[in-house]
C-alpha cells in the first residue's frame, strides 16, 4: 500500500491549486448546510407551537387563518360543540381571534414592513393558550388601545414598551412582551378583538377560533367531528396538526437545497478532476517508478482516488466549519402567509447530508483521473 504520506506531501507542494480547488467544496456545503439550517429552524419553531389540548377552526377549505372568514353564528354553534372544555362557571374554553397582516412604514428606514395582529377576548385567550406569559410590562386591558408584542417581534423591530404603533384609524401603546415558549406566536402583536374590529370594521368576522378541551385524545376526537360535521362547514384540526402542515411547505426548499448543491456540485467536480489530471501529468514518472518497484494498478487507483477525496474532505470540513457559524442566528423570514422568528439550525442531518455530498463529489471527481493514473505504462513513461 503506497503511504498517505506520499498523497499529503503532494497536497502541500501544490498547495496554492489544492486550495483553489477545495474551495469549490467549501462554498457547496457551506451553501448546503445553511439552507437545511434553515428548514430545521422553522421546523423547530413549528414543533413547538400549538398545544395538542386545542383545536383550531377555521373556514372550510382554508388553508391559512388570513385566508379564513367565520361568521358569528358559525363560531357560536362551534364553541357549543360537545367537547369543548368549560370553567367553573360553565364558560366554553373558546378563544375568538381576529388575525391580519397589516402594512406600516418604519419610521427609521421609511421602508414598508408586515405586522401581524391578532385581535383576542381576555381573559379567556390566556385560557386556551396556556403557554403566553409576559415577559416584561405587563398584560393588554380592554378598550383601551393597548398591545402587547411577542418577543421575537420586538427583537426584530427593537419595539420598546411605552412605544406608539399607528394601526387603522387611531394610535396603541405597546405594554407588555410576551414569550410563547419560542411558538409562531412570538412574531406577533396582540390586541384586544373589539377594538381592533371596529377599527377595521371586521366586526362580527373571525378569522379562526380556537378549542380548548381537556387532553389531546379529546381534542382530536373533536376535531375530526366538526369537520366530519355537513351542517357547520369547517376545517378543524388540532393546532398541533396545523403547524405541522406550516413546517410541511419547508421540505420544499430541502430539496431545492439539495437540487441547488447538485448544480453547484458539478463545478466542484470538474474542478477536481482537472486538478487532479494535472497532478498526475506531472507527476507520471513518479507513477511509472511505484510500479515498477512493485506497487499494483489498484493500489496507484486507490492513491489518486484518496488524493482527490482529501482534496474535498479539507474543503468539506471548512464548508462545515463556515456553514456552523451560523448555528444559532435568530431571523424572520415567511411562511405562507406568516412570518416567523426563527434560529438557524445546524443538527446532525444538515452534517451528515453536507459530508455525503463531499464524498461523493471527490469519488466522482477523483475516479476519472485515478483509473487513467492506473493504466500508465511504466517503461513508456521513463522513456
């Protein structure tokens, strides 16, 4: 067997050619793994909201609560479904919620951004979603034109508590930020439902509401009966189910990743295969003398081959490095028709799919020249 020795010392005396080369490797799976990072970020944060005890009810053939319009008769007969969770005093555990996307201009760069506004009843919204807590100032009062924002929002926005929002025709005071436990709910901005209906005139519409019943078992067997039901009309699903569809849209962009890193990957290919030709141009004495001493075609196929893949496993390994910094990097960017603060994940798929398409680009790019260094002629090549 011919030392790696032999394949390292080549490496450093070409050093200049074996980093242009692997660089090609590094921008693949860096480019690679920030974009599964991204589809495990928004995963994440879908796993995580929603509470498997509620169930979410919107129009039938919704898909997206700003795509559903439910009217008050519609969510009366919903929230008297059997099923539904009471208090003590025999209230139905039902949250109304009033959901937009409203356009404002950001007084700092005088560019336009998306806000997304739920309107609530309190208290009874802080019954069914039972994992908001405030996390600084304090909770919205009625009638009062008051908000309360999520914490990824203000993250983003750098809102301040005592900050005036305009929405519609009048000014709110932001007073509080809520976590949500790291949900989509953390990108939004509440306000109390009446309010922000008369504002928009939306009064008597909804866009969903949401079910609270007492273990998830329940809330399953709820959901499927309203939307087996013929009378009401609905789609009902648990909200766990709901934004397990949301992180659904994402393996879309998985495999356009992996589609992209393909393409990107050609040129990776042909780079190394080049380079590698040229080594073993010149280095086709050195390849006639091994076999002349005795080392086989196989093991001179092996060192070229092992040669190539060292190539791409150091640009692999800095294309790794480069793509895991940006493990942890909170963003906003949208789904459907939300948007959703979200940190970059790097996990063990995103690696292990980043090292896969190192190997296999070096073996593609490395056997080529490696069977040509194999069928040299050893005393032609001395002549």
């Amino acid at each position: 067997m011919i030392p790696v020795a032999y394949n390292y010392r080549n490496l450093f005396v070409r050093w200049k050619t074996t980093a242009m080369t692997a660089l090609a490797f590094t921008l693949v799976v860096a480019s690679l793994i920030a974009m599964q990072a991204f589809v495990s970020g928004v995963q994440t944060v879908c796993a995580t909201s929603g509470e498997p005890e509620n169930v979410l009810v919107m129009k039938l053939g919704a898909t997206d609560e700003v795509m559903s319009q439910l009217d008050s008769a519609t969510v009366t007969e919903v929230e008297n479904a059997e099923g539904v969770q009471r208090d003590s005093s025999g209230r139905a555990l039902a949250s109304r919620e009033l959901y937009m996307v409203i356009t404002q201009q950001d007084p700092v760069t005088n560019l336009p951004h998306m806000l997304q506004v739920r309107g609530v009843m309190l208290p009874v919204a802080l019954d069914v979603h039972r994992t908001l807590t405030i996390a600084s100032g304090r909770m919205l009062q009625r009638n009062q034109g008051e908000l309360v924002i999520g914490k990824g929002l203000q993250r983003e926005r750098n809102f301040q508590l005592g900050q005036v929002l305009r929405m519609g025709r009048k000014n709110w005071r932001i007073v509080g930020v809520f976590d949500a436990g790291g949900s989509a709910f953390e990108t939004e901005i509440w306000a109390d439902l009446g309010e922000l209906a008369s504002q928009f005139r939306r009064e008597g519409i909804y866009n969903s509401v949401v079910l609270r019943t007492p273990t998830p078992p329940a809330a399953e067997e709820l959901a499927q009966r309203l939307a087996d039901s013929r009378k009401l009309q609905v789609n009902a699903q648990t909200e766990i189910a709901y934004y397990k569809k949301q992180a659904e849209q994402t393996e879309l962009i998985r495999t356009a990743s992996l589609v992209i890193a393909a393409f990107m990957g050609i040129g990776a290919v042909f780079g190394i295969t080049n380079t590698m030709f040229a080594a073993i141009g010149q280095r086709i004495k050195d390849i006639a003398v091994m076999r002349i001493i005795g080392f086989t075609r196989r093991e001179i196929l092996v060192c070229f081959l092992l040669e190539a893949l060292l190539i791409a496993a150091f640009g692999g390994l800095c294309g790794a490095a480069l793509g895991y910094a940006i493990n942890g990097v909170t963003v906003n960017s949208g789904l459907g028709a939300k948007s959703l603060a979200f940190a970059f994940k790097v996990d063990r798929q995103a690696l292990l799919t980043g090292a896969a398409f190192t190997a296999a680009m070096g073996f593609i790019g490395g056997i080529l020249p490696a069977l040509s260094a194999m069928r040299v002629r050893p005393l032609e090549s001395l002549r």
